[in-house]
C-alpha cells in the first residue's frame, strides 16, 4: 500500500503517535514490537489501521510498515501533525 502525505495527515495522528509507529517498525523483529507502553498512542495506530492488537500484542501491520516509510518525507511536522492537547484535564462530574 502507497500512501501520500495528504492521506497520511488525513489520519489526523500527532507527532508522539507517528514518532511511537516510527520507533515500532525500527524496533521490529520476527513480526513482534516494542512499543513505549503508552496505550492511547496504541489504540489510535489501531484506529487508523496501522497497527493491531493480539493477545494484548501490538503488531504493525503492512499498511503502518508503508506510513512509516512515507514519513521520511516530511520537513513540515507542524503542519503535517495534528496538535497535542497540553493540558487536557478530567473532569469528575460524581
């Protein structure tokens, strides 16, 4: 799968989600992954397709392996990212 960086921004993924699919696919091996553990990151490469969950595995998946690859080729990371909420916070309405 080919993709260009207007569908890649498309998936409306941040900076830290398109650092953690790059890290993903360096670190690969035998099909298996590390990953930085953070779960919100995960489930929106899943989300979006780039990667999958098995028995609580995360796995690239051919499509994030593409994405991956297709992000060397951007120089404009603030244009191309969705933003970071800095200081989401939660509210307790009990």
């Amino acid at each position: 799968m080919s993709f260009d960086l207007e569908t890649l921004s498309d998936l409306k993924l941040t900076m830290s989600e398109w650092f953690t699919l790059s890290s993903m696919v360096a670190s690969e091996k035998d099909g298996r992954t590390l990953w930085d553990g953070n779960h919100a990151r995960a489930d929106m490469l899943v989300l979006a397709g780039l990667a999958k969950k098995i028995d609580h595995r995360l796995y690239i998946t051919e499509a994030g392996r593409d994405a991956a690859e297709a992000i060397d080729q951007i120089f404009d990371w603030d244009g191309f990212c969705y933003p970071e909420i800095a200081d989401s916070k939660v509210i307790n309405l009990s």
